[in-house]
C-alpha cells in the first residue's frame, strides 16, 4: 500500500517536474520575448518621438488644428500620442508572441481568439479614442459657454454632457467588440429611459409649481452678460 | 505674380496722381452706415482741407447689399453744409475691390500700396462702424501728418471712465506696459499716419498671416513704435458706434483678448526696450463732455465672476500663478468683487504669457477670462462710484502706470513658460 | 560717405579754382574765393569737386605744366589756404579730387632744370634723352595745332628731350624707379592732406618703347599697379581717375583686374551722345555703350558732356568727325587739336530742352557724371580768346559787378567775362536762376535730387531696348531687384513708341520725377508717347 502510494507519489512528482521542465523553458521564452517585446517598443517609440520631432510634426499639428483639437481634449501633444502609440502597438503584439511561445493549446487557442478580436478591438479602440477626443472637446466648450451665459450650475451641466457621452462612447465600444450585447443594450436602454423618465415626472408632473418657482427664483437673479457688448468696446 | 492692386484701383489711382491726404475706407456690407461717413469725409475735403489734393478710396471686400454704390453716390443734402463747402479742386472718389482674402487687413494694404503710389503726405484711416465721424474728426486726424509733425495718429475719444472697459481695463493698459505707448485708443479702427508710416507698414512681411488678420488694429498701433516714428492723439469728440447688433460680451471679449494676445506676440521684437515711454503730442483743444456712462451691472457681474471662477478653477490653475488665483478666489469671496489693480495686473500678464506659450488651447483660455474680466469690471465700478470724472480719470492713468511698472514681470513670464 | 564704393554714387564737379571765385580782388579766382562758393555746389547736390591743376607753374599750359608738385601757385592762395578749403569742403560733405600730372613736368620744375645742368647730374635720368630726335620714330603728336615733333632740343645740355605735348613739358622717366618714388611721394603729401583722389592726366603715356606707339604699354599699367598698391595700403578709400583718350578696349587695361584705376573717362561715349542727337538716331550711342567691354565690379566709368578741354574728336572715324565740325563747328575758330571748344549751351545753341536731353542722358547712362563749372546755368564761351581759354572763363554768380567774380578792376581779370546779349553775366548768372523755379540751375539741381535718390544708375547693368522708332533711345538700367526704364526721344519732333515690355510685365512704371503712375505694363506693347526732346526716368514697382 504505501509502496503504491509512493508509487503514485513518485509518478506525480516526476509526471510535475516533467512538466516543469516542459513548462519552464517556454516561461522563460515568454518572458524574453515579453521583455525583448518591451524594450524594442520602447525603442520604438524614442525613434518615433526623435522622427516626428526632426519631420517637425509638432508645427504641422498646430497648423491643421490638430494640436489645438488635442489641447481641447487635454491629450498629449500629437507626436508624444503618435510615439505611444507605436509602442503599445508593438508591445501588445510581443505580448501575443509571448503568449504563443508558451505553447499552452488552450492559450493558443485563446490568442488566436484574441487575434481575430483584434479587428474589433482596433475598431473599438478607435471608436473610444474618438470618443474620448469629442467628450474632452465637449466638455470645456459647455463649460465655458455656460459660465458665459450665465448659467446655473455650469459644472454640472458640463459634468452631464460628458457623462453622456462617455456612456454612448462604452456602449458603441462594448457593442464593437461584442461581449454581452443584448445585456449592454438593455442596461443603455433603461439607464437612459431611467434618466429622461425621472426628468420629465420631476419637472412635469410632481414637483411642478416647486421647480418652476426655484427655476424662476434662480433664473430671475440670474446675470445674463449682455446681448451687445457695444459698451465695453 | 499676385498684385495688391487691381488694373480698375490702378486706373484710378492714375488719375488721382501725386496728393496730400488719402482717406481710406474699407467696408464689407456696410450700406446702413457708410453713407454719413463719406459725407463726412467729403465736407472735411472742402471745408477743413480745402487746399490740399486729396481723394477717398473705398476698399471693398465684396459687399452684396450695394456699398460701393452709396459710396460713389453719397452726396451732401444739406444745403448749407454745401454752400459752405465749395470745392477748389477736383475730388476724388474711388471705390474698388481688393485683393486677398476679405477681411480689414487685406483692405488696408491696398490703401497703403496705394497711398505710397501717389505719395500721400497724410494717410486717414476711417471706420464705416463709427457713427460720431465729422468732418473735424477727419481733419484732426489728417492735420497732424499733413503738417509733417507726426506719424501716426490716433483719436482721443471723450469718454466717461466707466465706458468701454475693454479698452480701459485691458487694452490700453496691457498695450502701455509692452509697448511703452500711452495710446488711450490703440484698438480704434480709424487713425491718420504719414506716408512715411504708411509705406513702412507695406514693406512688413506679415501681410499675408492669419493672425495679422485678426488683430490689424491693434498691429497697426503696434507699428507706431517703429524707429524714428512720432506719435500723436487727435481730440475727437465722442464715439458712437452704429445702431447694427454687435456680438455679446461673452463672444466679445474673448475676440478682443485673442487679438490683444496675437498682436503681443506677432510684435514681441517692437516691444518698448524698458520703460521708455514714447511721447505723444495731444490736440490742444479742450474735449467736449463725455457721453453719461452705460449702465455696469455691478450684481450680475460679481455673481458671473464668483461662479465661473468656480467651474472654471481646474483650467484657471494651468495658466495663473497659485498666488493669483487665491487672490482671486478670495476677490470672488468678499461682499462685493475686489480686483484690485496690483491683482489685475497679475491676471492679465500671466493670460498674455499663457496664451503666448499655449498651456491650454488659446481658445479656451480666453473665453475662461470672461468672468475674469467682469469681476474686474464690477470691481473698478465700486471703487469709481462716487468719484469725480477727473479722478476717476486718474484712477485709470493709475492702472496703466501699474501696468507699466509690471512689465518685468511680462517681459519674464513671456520668455519663460509658467510651467 | 565712408563706402568704398562712393565713386561709383558720386556726381563730380569739375572746376579751375582761378576761373570760381576770387576773394583777394587781383582778378583771380583763389581757394578762399573757392570757400565762399562752396555752398552752390553742396545746393546743387553734387558730390566731388574735381581741381584743376593749382600747383606753381609758369602757366603755359594752364597749369599742367607744374614746376612744383607740392605747393599751390601763389595766385591762387596758400598751403594753409587750400587746407582751410579741403576742410570746408568736408564740413559741406563734399570730397576733393585733385589733379596729378603724372606724364610730364614744366622745364621749370626744379628737378628738369637739375636734369638739364648736366649728363652726369643725379637727376638727368628724370627725363628721357637722346642725342638724336631719330628714336621713337611714328609716334603720334597729340597738339599737332603747335608742335611738331615729339622730341625738343635742349640748348642747355645740347639733347633732344622727349615730350608728348608742349616742348615745355619734358616727359618724366617712368623707367627710373627714383621718379616712381618721386611721384609717390607727391601723391603721398596730398593723401596725407586729406584730399580724397586724384584725376590722373595723360596716362598712355608714361613709358616708351621702340618700334611702338608708346601708349598703353605693359610697363605703363604695372607702374599705375604699383602706385595703386601703395596708395591702397597708407590710404584706403581714396580713387585714381584714369584720363586716357583710348577705345574702351584700349582703357580696359587700365583698370587691371580692379587693382589699377578705380575710374576712367569714357571719352569715345561723349562724341557719339552729340553726334546721336543731331542725327536724330540712337545708334552711335548703343553700338559705342555694346561695344564697351566689361569692367571689374568696383570700377567705374566716368562720363562727361564737356570739360576744361576741347570736345574731343579723336576716338571717331574721319567722316564722323567731319559730320560734327559741319553740325556743331561750322566756324573753324571753335576748332582746336582734333576737337571742337565750345561749351554745351553754344553748342546745342541754347536750346534748353536738347540741355536738359542732355544732361538726362548724362545722369542715366551706366558711370559717373561729371558736370563742367558753369553748365549747371548755361554759362557760354568765347572761342576767340585762342586756345582752350573760351571755356575756362570766370563764372557768373550775378548781373553785378564782374559778375561777382572779383571786385578787381574788370580790366583785371585773368580773363574777360562773357558779356554778349545771350550768355552774358546779365543774363545768364547764378542769382537769377536760383530766384527762378524753371530756371535750367534749378533743373539741375532737380534732375541731381532724383538720380541721387536711387543706385541704380551709378551701379547698375543697362540693357538697351530697340524699338522700331531709332529716334527713341530706351534702355533698362536694373541693380538687383530694381528697375528704372529710360525712354529718351532723341528728336526734335514728337515721338510715339511702342516697347515690349513683356519681360517686366505686372510692373507700374513710375515717373520719377513727378511721381505720376502710368498703366501696368503688360504682355502687350507698351505704348509711350514723348514730345520734342523728352525723356522719361520711370521706376518700376510691382505691386
């Protein structure tokens, strides 16, 4: 009996430095590739920058706008984004290669699950850069145009609209890439409704005479800057 | 090779050959207004310079509502105005379209080309938009670079001193301390100059920039402290402006901080080396009494200046000073909105850098002034109510020496990013 | 006034200090007298005052027999006088040139009466020497009006002398390295004085050589070198202006590669201006200018209308000169030495309109201009006082006394004024015309102001255009990115004329002088109208 079970015992341990000794050379050549993956994004990305820097892509983007447009949506200048980008790009396909040199079937399997995702990843990538570009536009310009305005609880209002946006920005995202759709629209769905439903029974039905004497209250002692600013001139 | 000037303006221009004073008038769809401005011009022709050669050249930029057409038709319908103001000469009247992208700047260059093809001695500069023009107006500015004694000449509005706070509390004071020039009216669209002054402002390459564009009256003021160039204010009595809709505050002053800004920048090599002021020769008539002051909404403002410090404190901080901002905070805090001047001073320098070195999009930056520049307004009507017109005109002469003495501080923060 | 270059700006004066203004009353003009005057010349807008020679000479030749080369002849002052001029001709930014004769002395010079004293005398290798008169044989005489041959006998050293104009002007001995020296060291006192150059007279001739024509030889244009590097080298700056009455193929040399002369006259030009407005035809003038050969970019020609001299006829052909003594000579007596004696009024007979032609084309062709004293106001001459003297008469400045020359006795004076009906003082004088807005002074003083207010026609190319029209002169005188059109209506009827211009199509022509605009040249022929005479100077400006 407790020769069996050492038997056994034996079997597994050599069955576990087997694999170890299967496993750990493909570790270790993950890990290489990773760090090799890492440096040469790395390096990538210095030449990158040193390129756009020398083609003077920094005067070209604040010719077209788009230094401007990025400024507006507190990202970084346009050659730092470019040189990032190159090195996330690189670095995620070492990561795969990484993966693949494990040699894991199920992981294979896996990456070359990710692999076709990565069409629809790029495409949700860039639709949530888009949308991160247009939510940072938005946002200061409704900011800045209801300060002006005068406008009650300008923030909040500035707060809102990227808020909304960012939530029609994750779920075009979570659409594109297709994880969970029918719970994603449904949850979009009764968020939304939530919002417009509590909106309209507050203001319309409920607490009518209450918001509209706060409104009027709060609107009366509003300054509106003046329509013609002839005088200031 | 692409021409300032068209074969129609040369044709005319030939026939005006050498003269004494060219009045330039640029207008884009400005029927409603142009037609008391040419009279103006002409009444001034005969009555004020009836001895000199002179003629008015109108630059168009493609007006659809039949401009042109007033201006050559304009005439005098008074009839004892135009007894008075028999003519000796032949007058010129010249209307044409110009070269080059509409907009003032493209206009003005083809009134400068032109002036420095007929040899202008004096050169005036009007504006369609300005309701108050006379013919004295127009004299006054002519008399000056006719008689060779100046080079450039801006008017010298009468004014209250609560009125136009843009220029009072900004432009003028911003314009003194960088360019060391005590124009009370650097951002007028009408001046005189020499010929001298209008060729030197032909022979500049920065005709063809977009931001010469937007900023061409305070560019053109910012040529004024040109080497050997003299400086002098003509009294104009008051300044109207014409009835049309003008842009709201809040779209206002962001326009004239943008141009303010650009014109810093697009001049930096003209800025006054230290402190010199450059003299400025006045008119020796007495003014006449200014307008009452527009009404200051003192309340509204001081509410627009708290609560957009508030909402717009994450950007404020990446383009003023910490110190700045606290003290602009506790300004906002108080009873009534204290922007002092020293603190005035301080906003506006570190906006002009910011801009200058584009910490956060220009565009944003000066639409966030807005608040700014109200607080300060409702500010300087607290301190003013009460006060003579006189004093309160030395409250403004002090602001702009304060803004003088900080042109150290400009002249750093401009070379050196804040951040 | 300190660019290199000035000369090449510079419009010259030429004047003899004796005929200007005399301030002592012997009826002599002197430098003081010259002081007193130095204001019409700083009014008239000119800029170098040429002397006449004003050394200590027996005046047999008007001065250009110099018997002492650093002195000024008592007649017309002192050494402290002419520095109190130079001086004052400073403080009036005027530069001075002076006269150098280099060619020859008088025999009066101390050193030819050392030369002479005997074969051994240290000096006598000053001089050129032979006992026969056999050598050199074929060598031109330049006055052939009084000499007759080129070598003189000498009764005192029982030689023949070689001289290339009067007998008594001994030629130096250029191939002596101790006369080189010599005249180094003249040049050098006059530099040191402060003067800004010299006018180099009769500069062909220094060296001779058998079996040739004993101009412009090799060794002539290294012994111009060598002055010129040293002159360089103390006194940076200053200019030699080269007289030699050459082809400009012939004058080119003289320039070297810009270490030889900085100037030189264009004698074979002013001929042929005469000439091509009496034919009414431009082509002696543009084939003269087209067959000027290039010169080195710091050189400079000098142009002339007329000077102290006859309008020289040597550099054309036989039949052209015939052609100018019918038109412009027909009385022998104004014809001296292969030239006509005349000043520019009598010669264009008054006629202000071919003056003003004349003068514009003096100001508008490529070199220097140099005005003749008295042309400025149309002063006449006297061709009856013998030799070049019906030229050199004294200047008028007033109907007054002696034209307010002199408060000598008329009698006095070093010659008689001019005082027929037409040129006389009482018409014709600097007071009257300075009073006068149209008068021909105040032209000129006009026609100065405008060419002085561009470089282009002192340091620029020209390009002759050619129209079908010959009596319509029009060239392009161009200076980088600058263009002045000159169009020159050589006839004494009205012209019209039609340029292509397409080479400068987009440009507004500017006349210069009254600033009127006229149309935009365009691909199409430009169509210029003139009147008798006129002419037109029009800048170009693209706007």
């Amino acid at each position: 009996m407790a020769e069996a079970i050492l038997s056994t015992l034996r079997e597994t341990w050599s069955g576990y430095v087997e694999g170890l000794r299967l496993v750990i050379p493909r570790l270790l050549a993950m890990l290489t590739v990773i760090a090799a993956g890492w440096l040469i994004a790395a390096l990538a990305r210095a030449i990158t920058g040193k390129v756009l820097g020398w083609l003077r892509v920094a005067r070209l983007s604040e010719r077209t706008g788009a230094a401007e447009l990025l400024r507006k949506a507190e990202l970084p200048p346009a050659e730092r984004l470019a040189a990032s980008a190159v090195f996330w790009l690189l670095f995620l396909g070492f990561l795969l290669a990484g993966v693949d040199a494990l040699g894991f079937s199920t992981l294979q399997a896996l990456r070359s699950e990710v692999g076709l995702l990565v069409p629809r990843l790029a495409g949700a990538l860039a639709i949530l850069v888009a949308g991160l570009v247009i939510a940072n536009v938005v946002r200061p310009v409704v900011l800045l145009a209801a300060v002006n305005a005068g406008w009650p609880s300008a923030s909040l209002l500035a707060g809102a609209v990227y808020l909304l946006t960012m939530t029609i920005v994750t779920a075009m995202v979570l659409d594109q890439v297709g994880l969970a759709r029918p719970m994603v629209l449904t949850a979009f769905a009764i968020v939304v409704g939530a919002v417009m439903l509590t909106l309209a029974i507050a203001v319309g039905i409920a607490s009518a005479p209450l918001v509209r004497r706060l409104l009027d209250e709060r609107l009366a002692a509003r300054a509106r800057p003046e329509s013609d600013g002839s005088s200031h001139l | 090779m692409s021409t300032i000037l068209s074969d129609e303006l040369l044709s005319g221009l030939m026939a005006v050959g050498q003269l004494d004073v060219l009045v330039g008038l640029p207008t884009l769809n400005h029927s409603d207004s142009v037609g008391p401005v040419v009279r103006a011009a002409h009444v001034a022709f005969n009555r004020e310079l009836a001895r000199e050669r002179t003629a008015l050249l109108n630059m168009d930029g493609g007006s659809t509502d039949g401009t042109p057409d007033i201006v050559r038709d304009a005439s005098i319908v008074d009839r004892e105005t135009l007894l008075a103001s028999q003519s000796l000469r032949t007058r010129h009247r010249i209307s044409a379209p110009y070269h080059g992208v509409p907009g003032k700047a493209a206009a003005l260059r083809a009134v400068f080309a032109a002036a420095d093809l007929l040899q202008a001695r004096a050169v005036v500069v009007l504006d369609p938009e300005i309701a108050s023009v006379t013919p004295e107006s127009v004299a006054a500015l002519a008399r000056p670079a006719l008689a060779g004694d100046a080079d450039f000449v801006s008017p010298a509005y009468a004014r209250h001193p609560l009125d136009g706070p843009l220029v009072t509390q900004v432009v003028r004071p911003l314009f003194r301390a960088a360019y060391g020039l005590a124009l009370a009216e650097p951002l007028s669209g009408e001046f005189g100059c020499s010929g001298r002054f209008a060729a030197r402002c032909l022979e500049q390459p920065t005709w063809e920039s977009e931001d010469l564009r937007l900023a061409i009256d305070l560019w053109i003021s910012g040529m004024a402290t040109g080497d050997g160039l003299r400086v002098a204010e003509a009294a104009v009595g008051p300044r109207r402006l014409t009835a049309r809709p003008r842009p709201a505050v809040a779209a206002l002053v962001p326009q004239v901080l943008d141009a303010l800004f650009t014109c810093l920048r697009l001049q930096e090599a003209g800025w006054a080396p230290g402190s010199r002021a450059i003299a400025v020769a006045r008119s020796a008539a007495p003014p006449p009494p200014p307008d009452p002051p527009a009404n200051v909404d003192a309340a509204g403002y001081a509410t627009l200046f708290r609560e957009g410090l508030s909402a717009l404190g994450g950007m404020l901080e990446r383009v003023l000073r910490p110190a700045t901002l606290e003290a602009l905070r506790a300004g906002a805090a108080a009873d009534r909105p204290h922007v002092p001047d020293d603190l005035w001073a301080a906003v506006m320098l570190e906006l002009a850098a910011a801009h200058r070195h584009a910490t956060i999009s220009r565009d944003h930056l000066v639409r966030a002034a807005v608040p700014l520049y109200l607080g300060r307004v409702a500010s300087f009507a607290a301190e003013l109510a009460g006060l003579e017109p006189r004093d309160a005109d030395e409250r403004l002469e002090a602001l702009c020496l304060h803004f003088e003495r900080s042109r150290g501080d400009l002249v750093a923060l401009w070379t050196a990013p804040l951040r | 006034m300190s660019d290199a270059l000035w000369y090449k700006d510079a419009i010259f004066y030429e004047l003899h200090v004796k005929a200007y203004s005399d301030a002592n009353g012997d009826g002599i003009g002197d430098f003081p007298g010259l002081v007193t005057r130095l204001d019409h010349l700083k009014d008239l807008g000119v800029d170098c005052i040429w002397l006449l020679p004003m050394y200590p000479s027996p005046l047999r030749d008007d001065g250009y027999d110099i018997a002492d080369y650093c002195a000024i002849h008592p007649q017309y002052g002192t050494l402290d006088d002419f520095r109190s001029f130079l001086k004052a001709a400073r403080d009036q930014g005027l530069r001075v040139i002076t006269e150098l004769v280099l060619n020859h002395t008088s025999d009066q010079h101390p050193w030819f009466e050392e030369a002479r004293s005997s074969p051994d005398n240290p000096k006598r290798d000053y001089y050129v020497w032979s006992d026969s008169d056999d050598r050199y044989r074929g060598v031109r005489i330049i006055f052939r009006d009084t000499e007759m041959s080129n070598w003189a006998w000498d009764p005192v050293s029982k030689a023949y002398y070689w001289h290339r104009f009067f007998s008594h002007q001994p030629d130096l001995n250029y191939d002596n390295p101790a006369v080189r020296e010599e005249i180094w060291q003249v040049m050098r006192f006059w530099l040191e004085l402060g003067v800004d150059g010299f006018r180099v007279d009769a500069v062909p001739y220094l060296v001779e050589r058998e079996g040739t024509s004993c101009e412009n030889l090799p060794e002539t244009h290294e012994v111009v070198r060598e002055l010129r590097r040293r002159m360089d080298a103390e006194f940076p700056g200053r200019m030699l202006l080269a007289e030699a009455n050459m082809w400009p193929q012939d004058v080119r040399p003289y320039f070297g590669d810009g270490d030889g002369f900085h100037m030189a006259f264009h004698f074979p030009l002013m001929p042929r201006i005469f000439m091509a407005l009496r034919l009414e035809d431009r082509k002696p003038l543009v084939e003269i200018v087209e067959r000027t050969p290039e010169i080195p970019a710091s050189c400079q020609w000098g142009l002339f209308l007329r000077n102290h001299d006859e309008l020289t006829l040597e550099m054309v052909t036989d039949a052209e000169r015939d052609y100018m003594y019918e038109e412009y000579a027909r009385d022998p007596v104004a014809r001296i030495n292969l030239g006509i004696c005349r000043r520019l009024a009598p010669l264009l007979d008054g006629d202000r309109r071919r003056i003003e032609l004349m003068n514009a084309l003096l100001l508008s062709l490529p070199g220097s201009p140099v005005l003749y004293y008295g042309d400025e106001i149309g002063m006449g001459d006297n061709v009856y006082l013998g030799d070049r003297n019906g030229v050199r008469t004294p200047m008028q400045w007033t109907g007054g006394w002696n034209s307010g020359f002199s408060v000598a006795d008329p009698e006095r004076l070093y010659q008689p004024l001019i005082s027929n009906p037409v040129y006389g003082y009482q018409a014709v004088n600097v007071e009257n015309q300075r009073r006068q807005q149209n008068s021909l002074f105040s032209w000129t003083k006009r026609l100065i102001q405008v060419r002085r207010s561009t470089r282009v026609l002192g340091r620029g190319t020209i390009e002759f255009l050619k129209p079908a029209n010959h009596r319509v002169l029009v060239y392009v005188r161009s200076l980088d990115s600058e263009k002045i059109l000159v169009v020159n209506n050589l006839s004494g009827t009205a012209q019209a004329v039609e340029l292509d211009l397409h080479d400068f199509a987009g440009a507004i022509p500017i006349e210069m002088f009254g600033g009127s605009l006229f149309p935009r040249i365009r691909e199409r022929p430009y169509v210029v109208t003139l009147g008798p005479y006129d002419f037109f100077w029009f800048k170009l400006r693209w706007l």
